[in-house]
C-alpha cells in the first residue's frame, strides 16, 4: 500500500513484525476502534526513490514490572501515527499516540513507480 504525501514525496508500507504484549492482552486498540496485534515499517520516499525517512516496525523492552512497545506505526484513516504502548503489573495498559503524517492520499504502487 502507498499513499502520496505531496506532489513529490510518497509512503510507502514496508514488512510487518508481531507486536509482543502480554498474554493477557495481546492487541493494540487504534484510534478508530480497530484492534492490531502486529504493525508495519513505513518508508517516507521522494519521487525519484531516494528513502527521506524511515518510521520502524515495533520495539518492545520492559523495566522492572512494565513493558514498553515502542514505534508502532499505522496508518489510520488518512494519517500516519506512532503509538506507544505501556504496560504496568496490575494496572490496565496505556496507549499513547502522536501523528506523524497528515492528509495522506491512497495511491496504486504503479503510480509511485511511473513517478521515479
């Protein structure tokens, strides 16, 4: 999947890697009420194919009694967010997010293609 950024710059979907939760969890609610247990790496790219950003698949780490994901990026409706995910013995999970990308416009993997 791709999408136009502007007139010069695109995005474009990348491998997806598993999102490690516990057990008891084992999904990331989105904003749009979507749930997902794993998340894609999302290349920000010019027109004539040089890489300009690269947003990386999901990192989980834990400290003490929490675990951590961190860089889980969707794209959701139109913009492209960072969610990041902690969890808390004995506490409900927290999900923190921030917007990337804006006003991103679905495009055929052809149109990027004929634009380099």
């Amino acid at each position: 999947m791709s999408w136009r950024i502007s007139e010069r710059e695109f995005l474009i979907r990348g491998r997806s890697d598993p999102i490690y939760l516990s057990l008891s969890i084992n999904r990331v609610k989105l904003p749009d009420g979507t749930f997902m247990n794993s998340a894609h790496e999302y290349f920000r790219v010019s027109a004539d194919g040089n890489v300009l950003e690269w947003y990386s698949g999901p990192s989980t780490s834990t400290l003490e009694e929490c675990l951590y994901v961190i860089k889980i990026h969707s794209v959701v409706q139109l913009s492209l967010y960072k969610f990041f995910w902690t969890e808390c013995y004995g506490r409900e999970g927290e999900r923190r997010e921030k917007i990337c990308l804006r006003d991103l416009e679905p495009v055929a993997a052809d149109d990027v293609a004929r634009r380099r």
